[in-house]
C-alpha cells in the first residue's frame, strides 16, 4: 500500500492469540479479507498456540490480505528455519503476503524452558542479518555468536526460485532493541499496553538507529499492535481490556517497563497474581487493582467511535498501520468499524 493511502488511514490490521479456535480465526480472516483489512498479524506469545500453523492455515483460505507473525522468537528457531519457514509460507500464499516478524521472547517463560536469553540484542540482530540474506536466495557463511552458518542456502523446488517477497520485521519494545531495529531491519513491530505517548520516544530510537545505517525513519514500517475492545456498552468493553492488562501488567516485564504504570501499580498487580503462570481467579483478584484511567492509556476500549479517536492518537505518534487485537464477543463489529480506515 503506498504512503499515501496509509497517510489517509486506510491501512488496518487484525491481530489474533488464542482467544478463538483456529477453525473461528480462519473465518474471521476471510471476513476481515471480505471487508477490506490488510493484514492479520498472529501471535506466539505463550505456550498456548504457535503462530506457524494458523498463519499456514490463513494462507490457504484468503487470497490477498498480508499474513504476518506477530512474533515468532530467535531462541528456538535455527535462522535457517525461519527462512525456510517463510519461503514455505510463500509458496502457499503467494507472493508479496507474507511478513516475518521475529521478537526476543521474555522472560520467565524462556527461562522455564531452559533459555538463557544473556546477550539479546547481538543475537537478534545476528539472525534478522542472516534470515534476510537467506531469503534473498544468497549462499550464506556467517561466523557469529549465536548464529553459525557454513555454505548454506534455500532449496525452492516448487515455483519461482528468485528471491522472496517476505520482509523482516523485530517485535521491539524496548529502546535499545528499536535502535538497532532501525538500523538493519525492514519494519517494526511495535507492541501494545503502550501508550501514544510511548511511540514518541519509539520513534526516536528507532531514526536513531536508521541513521547509523545511513537510512531515514521511513525506510522501516512501523505497523502496531493495539488492543481494541468495543462494545456499545462501555463497562463491557473497558472490563474486557482490563481483564488482558492485568496479566500481562503481572507478567511480562518488557510490557510493563514500557507501559507508562506506575512502578507501585505494577508491583501491587504483580502480587496480586503472583506472576506467569497466572489463573483465572489470580487475575480476577488483580483487575480490582487496575482503575479505568490505565485501562484507557494503553488501549483503545469503549464505543466504536471511542475506539477510532483512541486508534487515531496512535496513528499521529507514528503507527502506520494499526493492528487492532479484538476483545470481547463480536470481533465482528471491531472489523466492520475500522474497515473503512480509521480517519
């Protein structure tokens, strides 16, 4: 889509966990598809559901929205997986569709399963190098400290074996992450239960970034994640979005040093469900904590056009396509809404 099209709001997504079945999400992407939305984004984020295998099976019930992982992590795929994996992903989708997003992971989880994280940022940045040139169709060696390639390269059998259509983006939350983002990356995948406010100083970081590699702001896409959560009835909808900051405000440290909370909010949430693995009564017991006016900061709850003035703020702060992660029974109305754009 070009940049005026998106300059005019035309650009919207859809991001989906693991709220619905796989069979409902794959009806949600045709319907999504039918109205007009651009991409799907589909998340791996804890050890509920992989985000290969729904992007797989959206590929092969659409015929033009963008499918993207929103994002697969670098620990426990070999690079050259990854690749393969989206040259895959092409053949069965189709060109110019897929999008590769690759994110750090967090702990604890990558601690539980015997990750030790140590040295994120070189190891990052040595697979995005390395899963680029590989689907560019380049004969890869690199010597790195996390990634070792001798003489590698894909082995398309089936269909055009040029160079893949799929850009690399990093799920980047932190500042130091989006510097080196801007440095060598295609796009940013930047996260949600943040406020607009976030993506000022996200912005910053990541032309500083671009400027080291002798590139500008705009050479690097900058979709987000945002959740949504409409209802006609407001204390629906902000009771749903709370329900959703509230675990991951006591669970995922990366969100919550971006988020904006307070130190003293995130350390009572965080006692009150007691950290990851948290279960549903631990989370009902900690969203009592959690009051409407955090609830508003970091996502867009409320009316439909509560929703679309929230979604338009962080447009103006750099998003240039948001990814709307529906709560909340009607997935539905929250495509139906923003299919027209959001301006």
């Amino acid at each position: 889509m070009s940049a005026e099209s998106s300059s005019r709001g035309d650009r919207v997504g859809i991001y989906l966990q693991d709220k619905h079945p796989i069979t409902e999400n794959m009806e949600l992407v045709q319907y999504a598809e039918k109205q007009g939305v651009d991409e799907v984004w589909q998340a791996e984020s804890r050890l509920a559901r992989d985000g290969i295998t729904p992007m797989a099976a959206y590929a092969a019930v659409t015929d033009e929205i963008a499918i993207g992982s929103g994002v697969i992590n670098n620990w426990t795929r070999n690079a050259a997986l990854i690749a393969q994996t989206m040259s895959t992903l092409e053949e069965l989708a189709g060109p110019d569709r897929i999008r590769c997003g690759i994110g750090a992971w967090w702990d604890p989880l990558a601690e539980k399963v015997g990750i030790d994280r140590s040295g994120a940022l070189r190891a990052m940045r040595e697979c995005v190098e390395v899963t680029q040139d590989l689907l560019a169709m380049e004969n890869v060696t690199y010597d790195g400290d996390y990634v070792q390639m001798r003489d590698v390269e894909l082995d398309v059998v089936h269909g055009d074996a040029g160079p893949r259509t799929v850009p690399v983006y990093v799920g980047a939350t932190g500042f130091k992450m989006l510097e080196l983002t801007g440095h060598f990356a295609d796009g940013a995948v930047l996260n949600y239960l943040v406020s607009p406010e976030y993506n000022e100083k996200a912005l910053d970081a990541l032309e500083t970034g671009a400027e080291r590699g002798d590139r500008t702001l705009e050479d690097i896409d900058r979709p987000q994640l945002v959740v949504c959560s409409m209802d006609h009835d407001i204390d629906v909808a902000l009771d749903n979005a709370r329900e959703l900051i509230t675990q991951y405000l006591g669970q995922q440290p990366h969100i919550m040093k971006a988020s904006g909370v307070s130190q003293d909010l995130i350390d009572e949430v965080g006692e009150a469900i007691g950290g990851w693995p948290a279960d549903a009564e631990d989370i009902q017991e900690g969203m009592h904590i959690v009051p409407d006016e955090v609830v508003r900061k970091l996502t867009a709850s409320g009316t439909p056009e509560q929703c679309r003035e929230k979604v338009r703020e962080y447009a103006e702060s750099g998003c240039q396509c948001p990814v709307l992660y529906p709560l909340g029974d009607d997935p539905r109305l929250m495509i139906d809404e923003f299919a027209d754009g959001y301006l």
